[in-house]
C-alpha cells in the first residue's frame, strides 16, 4: 500500500480537515513524525523490514538514490520517504516518470508498502499520487490546553492529531502521537539533503 502524509488536502474535494484548512502552517506540523510513527507501527506490529531516508533507531537508514536503486532487489519492506517531493516531483525527468511507472506497477509483487511524506500534494508526481490510496493529515496541539498550534517554531510541548482524509473522510483522528516520547526515535531536526539522479530503469 502507498501512503501519504500531506501538509494540505486543499486541491482534493475530499478533504474533511476538522481545523480550518486557512490556518495550517506548512512546516513543522508533524508530517515526518508521523511518517516515522506509521514505520515504527509496521517494525513492531508486523515484524516488517523498515528503510527510511532519515535516521531512526528502528530502521536501516538509506539515502534516496540507494533506495531508488535497489528498489526492485529487495522484498517485504516498508519505505518511509520523507520530502519525496525532492526525488520525484510533479516536474520530473522522463526517466523519473518510468521508474515510477514500473515501481508502482510491481510494488505490489515485492510486498513493499510506502508511506512518504510532502508539503504539498500537488508537488509529488502525478503516478505517485494515483497509486496512493491513503492520504493521512497531521495537526499539531498544544500539549498543556489542547489547543491547535500554527507556529512552525513553537517550543511548547506537542502532540500530532493524524487524520484520515482518504479513504475515510473521517473527523476523529485515527492516531495521537506524543512528540516527546516520538522525538526519542529520530533526529527531528535532521535535514534531508541527499539527492535523486535518474533511477535504474527495469
């Protein structure tokens, strides 16, 4: 399965979002956490080989073009993407665009499952997002009083509310994430700086 973890749903009709999509911030809303959460969920409940393209203490970390490289060698695996957007974008080479075409179509065969992570929706590739069936939106709250928080550079203490906005289109949240005790299990101020050439073409 492919998932999605995006800031805003707002070019998508379906969106339900329970906070006025007007508010959102962009940034520091806890998509990569709940991208790493989600990876942490299958490493534990499923007994699943993770790979991450950012360093956590439960998966085996590998740059993105190793990741891309390598994709069709490996099976049973969950790939967590965060900033796919970089890698393949809505503005991607032709070969970028093929490589997608033949992952996505064998994703399947190999057991691999994707949750990646983006700003904005509409800068992912377009297969990327037909393939992807679940879209999920993070919110970050204020731990003390439960109010939302629109400051990317908050220093209060957090929790992530992660909503389900397709295929579910519900209100609640599927999933409340504790940033401090999340925050334990990776970097979260790691930058993701590695780079995507064009990908080996099966």
């Amino acid at each position: 399965m492919m998932t999605g973890i995006v800031g805003k749903l707002f070019t998508l009709s379906t969106s339900r979002s329970p906070v006025p999509m007007e508010d959102d911030i962009m940034c520091g809303n806890g998509k990569t956490m709940a991208n790493a959460y989600f990876c942490l969920l299958d490493s534990i409940d499923r007994d699943r080989w993770v790979i991450t393209n950012y360093h956590t203490d439960f998966s085996t970390y590998m740059g993105a073009q190793e990741i891309f490289d390598e994709f069709f060698e490996r099976e049973n695996v969950t790939y967590g993407i965060t900033e796919i957007q970089k890698f393949l974008n809505s503005l991607g080479k032709t070969q970028n665009k093929v490589w997608v075409e033949g992952a996505v179509s064998q994703r399947r065969k190999l057991g691999a499952d994707i949750i990646w992570d983006s700003q904005r929706v509409m800068s992912v590739d377009n297969r990327i997002r037909e393939h992807t069936k679940v879209y999920l939106i993070p919110k970050k709250f204020h731990k003390h009083d439960g109010t939302p928080c629109f400051d990317e550079d908050c220093m209060q203490p957090h929790f992530i509310k992660v909503y389900c906005d397709k295929p579910l289109g519900i209100i609640d949240p599927i999933a409340v994430i504790d940033c401090e005790e999340m925050g334990a299990h990776y970097n979260t101020n790691e930058l993701c700086l590695d780079n995507l050439a064009a990908p080996g073409v099966r």
